[in-house]
C-alpha cells in the first residue's frame, strides 16, 4: 500500500478552503467602500453657490465649474474638493 502525506480528506477540503479564501480577499475592498465622504445623507447643511457647508462639524464642500455646455446632450463637469474643520 502506497503511505501518502495527504489524507483523502484533506483533498476535500483543499478546494473549499481555496474558495473561501478567494472570497474573502475578493470581498474584503467593499468594506472600504461604505464610508461617507462629503454631505453625509440627511444631515442639515448650508448651500451657497460654491460651497457647501455641513452644519454638524463645519466640514465644507468646494464644488468649481469646470466645463458646462447645453444642447442636445447637456455636458457638465464640476471639481470638488473637501475641508474639513479640524479641532
């Protein structure tokens, strides 16, 4: 009889801990994901026509115009910077 390292159980187990492992690292960036930058969703703010500033912390969102165009396919395109009010 042939003695091998493995067990026929380990050969089982090999591909499911492959794939458990590939998911993990796949899935593991999406965690990144969920934080809020910017206005946070129904929170209270000031809008003025440049800026917008959050009521809660005084974090301030720049919004600058860069190109804007009207016609039969409108184009726009803003550039946004953060601030935030540091203690």
């Amino acid at each position: 009889m042939l003695c091998l390292p493995f067990s026929s159980r380990s050969f089982v187990a090999l591909p499911f801990t492959l794939f458990a492992s590939s998911v993990l690292l796949l899935t593991a960036p999406l965690g990144f994901a969920q934080s809020t930058t910017g206005i946070v969703p129904y929170s209270s703010c000031t809008q003025h026509q440049y800026d917008t500033i959050s009521n809660a912390d005084l974090g301030m969102t720049v919004v600058a115009p860069v190109r804007s165009k009207s016609g039969p396919i409108p184009f726009h395109v803003c550039r946004t910077a953060l601030a935030a009010e540091s203690e």
